[in-house]
C-alpha cells in the first residue's frame, strides 16, 4: 500500500524544551529506515512522546536535526508531511461521531481534493487498510461502541490509508489485553517486512518490544542511554540505567531472547 519505499526518518543532536534552561530532550539521536521496526523505551517523563512530536513536525527543536530523505522535517508542508509519515496516539479519539469506515476515510484527505471529497480508488485503499487490521466487520459501528483493540486497530487503519513511508506509534498497545498486544506487535511486524514501512513505536513494554523490533532505543531524562541491535540492548546494566532497578533476564523456552524482569 505504501506508495514508495527506502525513506530514513533522522533525528541527530535533538535538544528540546517546553521552556528555557529545561530541555526535555537532551542531544538525542535516533535513524528509522525502510523494512525496521525501532522501538523507544524508557521510564515516565524521559522524553519518549515529545521525541515523537519533533519526529512528526509539531514541535521545533531548539537544536539539532530531523531529517526525512535528507531533508528537514520542517520543509514539509503538512499535507506533503501526512502522505509521508502517519501517526497513531495512545488514546484512539475522534472529535466527531463517525464510523469505523469514516474515519478511516479521513486518513485520505492529504490525497483529496480541497473538498476532501473520496475517489472510488481512496475507498478501495481504505478498504484494504481495513483488511489489513481486521476492522472490515464493524466498519459501519461508531468508535465508541468498539472495545479497545478494535478501536485502535481503526486507528491504526486510518494511519495506513495515508499511506505513509513512515508510521510513528505512541504506546499503542498501553490500555490492551494480552491477545490484542501481540496483535499490534505483529501488524507492526508485518508493516515492516511485507511494506517496507519505517516503523517507530514508544512503548513501555520491554518484553514485547525486544521480540518484535529490530532495534530499540532506551531513554532517561531526555537522553539516549543506548541504541542497537535487540541482543546489543538486552543486558543488565544498560538496563538497569536506564530503569534505575535491578533487571533479571530470565531464559523461556520457545524465545529468541530472555524475559526482562524487574528485581
């Protein structure tokens, strides 16, 4: 569905603060390519979901850069922005009643005319998103009738009806059960290996993220304590700094790697 492939989305010496003397980003680098899934942890008030609002644009560092392709993020116009790059919040909200199918629609309106008025091919993608996270049998149900792994799938459907080269996730799987957890993480999965998307996700799930991503990036106090590889990442004691309590990596049969365990 992706409508090209090979996009790097870059953050190098990112600084940010709300107000001055106190930056929340601190010097954070971070590079999301075509076909990974990059997964940001790290402990409450580290600086995840406002690294995620200078990746999409709606903040301005004060220092350092984010780069789409090469090119400043703050280039974009908004509309060249969302046919790029697509953004599902933690909280699946819509300012209006609509249906599954209608939001989903409203992922098109960077492809639309002025009018936001929908082609027989911006449905047929909204469809296919719609496919593609299950959320055909209820597309004609309001938002608020859907539990919540159904709705955040919708909203993970309106996200791949932009059809970005990059999908960016803010703890998407925060409010979820077990079952709709693991669904999230391999939709993710599957976005990245089958579309050649640049997946990003905040999570506050080691164990989910360390089965799925393909590299993570811990964070504490508005800096990076490490970035690599999974099995560059899991070890105690980058663990520990960044989380500030003993980690127990537990061996499970059937796992390519341990389980991480607060002590």
């Amino acid at each position: 569905m992706s409508e090209s492939s090979g996009h790097v989305l870059t953050a190098s010496g990112v600084k940010f603060a709300y107000r001055p003397g106190h930056n929340v980003l601190d010097g954070v680098d971070l590079a999301a390519a075509a076909g990974r899934v990059v997964c940001v942890l790290g402990a409450n008030g580290s600086g995840k979901t406002t690294l995620l609002g200078c990746l999409l644009g709606q903040f301005r560092p004060n220092s350092g850069r984010i780069e789409l392709d090469g090119r400043a993020i703050g280039s974009y116009s908004p509309r060249e922005r969302a046919r790029l790059m697509a953004y599902v919040p933690q909280q699946p909200a819509v300012a209006f009643a609509f249906t599954a199918a209608e939001i989903v629609l409203t992922g098109r309106l960077s492809h639309t005319g002025i009018l936001g008025l929908t082609s027989r091919q911006d449905r047929q993608i909204g469809r296919a998103a719609m496919e593609m996270t299950g959320t055909l049998d209820f597309a004609d149900r309001m938002l608020d009738e859907l539990s919540g792994g159904e709705a955040q799938c919708v909203m993970i459907a309106r996200a791949l009806a932009q059809q970005p080269s990059v999908l960016l996730l803010d703890e998407p799987t925060s409010h979820l059960d077990i079952a709709n957890q693991l669904k999230i993480y391999r939709m993710m999965r599957r976005l990245a290996d089958d579309w050649e998307m640049a997946v990003v996700c905040v999570s506050h799930d080691i164990n989910l993220a360390s089965r799925f991503a393909d590299e993570l990036v811990l964070m504490r106090r508005g800096r990076v304590v490490a970035s690599g590889a999974v099995e560059q990442i899991i070890d105690r004691e980058i663990l520990a700094e960044t989380y500030g309590v003993q980690i127990d990596l537990i061996e499970s049969p059937g796992r390519d790697g341990p389980i991480v365990q607060a002590r």
